[in-house]
C-alpha cells in the first residue's frame, strides 16, 4: 500500500492505518531498534509504542515521507531505552558507533551551542553531498542505522575492513 494511503487511512482514524504500516515498514522498524537495543522484548515494546506515536500524532502532521517519520520515532524510542537499560552500565554494541561520533556532537543546552549544532548538521549534510552513494549508505547505515561493519559489508560487497576505514 502507497505511504499516501496509510496516512489517509490514519487521518480517517482507521484501525488498519497501524497493521498497514507494520505490514510495510515492520521488519526496518524491528530491525533499526534491534541494532540499538538487542532485546526482542524490548524491541516489540518499542515499535509498538512507535505505532502509538504514529496513530497520535497523524494527524495533524502529514509525514513526507513516512518512512522517516517511523524510523525517527522508532529510533527515539529506542535510545531512549537504551539509556534507560544502560545507566551506570557499559554496552558496545551501540555505545561503539556513538563513541566514533562523539567529539562532533554538540549539545543543545545554549543558544550558541545550539548554533553550533544548526552549523554541523549543514555541514553533516555537505559532507554526505561530497560522498559516493556507496560511502554515503555505509555512513547512514553505521550511524543512523547503527548497524555492525559486517552487516554494512554484505550489503555493499566489501570488506569488513573496508567499511571500517
């Protein structure tokens, strides 16, 4: 079913708005919050309180496009967990990928702090510009995705090494 027709299906308050959204777009959901939380109980907890997300906020909103929307609730939810599983304790799966970005971040507490992240998301997104479309997925898939050098290297045919560097 066309993203266009889920959302009209969700502004009609139609219950099948959610099991068409799960029927298109479950397994990424399940997967982006695996990759973070390596809990399937938590994992369904997540996505489940996503499509919750979904079904209140639609509408108002009109996601364009809906994927994105999903996936950035999904993925909000999911570190959120995460954090909430993880305090005072150390977990590498995810912690690994966010440590590699860690001295880009910036914080959103000042005004000038907040300038410096609306500076770096530009610049986030020349960079990405300037990549092959190949450099370009294994970026968004190791720090968005989250996703482990070995599952980026079946994806692209490469090497675990190279996707590494």
């Amino acid at each position: 079913m066309e993203d266009e027709r889920i959302i009209q299906l969700f502004f009609n308050r139609s219950e099948m708005a959610i099991k068409e959204l799960h029927h298109k777009y479950g397994k990424i959901c399940h997967k982006l919050s695996f990759n973070i939380l390596q809990s399937l109980q938590d994992v369904e907890e997540c996505v489940n309180d996503a499509y919750l997300g979904v079904w209140n906020t639609v509408p108002p909103t009109h996601p364009n496009p809906l994927l994105a929307y999903v996936c950035r609730i999904v993925r909000n939810l999911s570190i959120k967990r995460y954090r909430s599983n993880t305090a005072q304790k150390r977990n590498s799966t995810y912690d690994v990928a966010i440590s590699e970005l860690e001295g880009c971040l910036a914080t959103t507490k000042t005004v000038e702090e907040e300038v410096e992240v609306r500076e770096l998301k530009e610049l986030l997104y020349a960079f990405l510009d300037s990549l092959s479309k190949e450099n370009r997925v294994i970026f968004v898939r190791r720090y968005w995705f989250t996703d482990s050098y070995e599952q980026i290297a079946k994806r692209v045919g490469m090497s675990e090494k190279n996707v590494s560097v």
